[in-house]
C-alpha cells in the first residue's frame, strides 16, 4: 500500500467514526427524547468545561486514523490473508 492510499484510507476511517457520531449525537433526542434532559442534570453528570466537549467533538478523527494506521500494518504483515 503506498504513502497516499495510506493517508486517504486513515482520512476516510476518523470521518466514518465522526459521521457516526454525529449520526447518534442527533438522533437520540429524535429517538429518545428524554435522554438528553438528564445530561443537564448536574446531580448525575458533570458539566463539560474549557476543551473537553471540543475533544469529543475530535477524537473519532483522531482513532480513526489510528485503527486504519494499524489495520494497514497488520495487513501488510500478512494477518487476515
């Protein structure tokens, strides 16, 4: 697999992992209306300050890129052939 494949394959993985993200970010309230209510509560959740919900909004991109990184180094290596 060359550099550039490499590279589209690990973009294409973290930006599967955030559409489906987002996919469940806005369908629960749809879904399940009461749910998101309960995350104001600050009895059972903690707010979310600073970077936090800005790092949640990332990390998909972040793993993504990581499980394509190893997939690809495991398939060069011959597992799963």
């Amino acid at each position: 697999m060359n550099v550039g494949r490499l590279i589209s394959c690990m973009a294409v993985a973290g930006l599967t992992l955030l559409a489906v993200g987002l996919v469940f970010h806005f369908a629960v309230p749809v879904i399940a209306p009461g749910i998101p209510p309960q995350f104001l509560n600050a009895a059972l959740f903690r707010p979310w300050g600073g970077w936090t919900s800005t790092y949640m909004l990332l990390h998909p991109l972040g793993f993504g890129v990581v499980f394509a990184l190893i997939y690809a180094v495991l398939w060069r290596s011959g597992f799963g052939r």
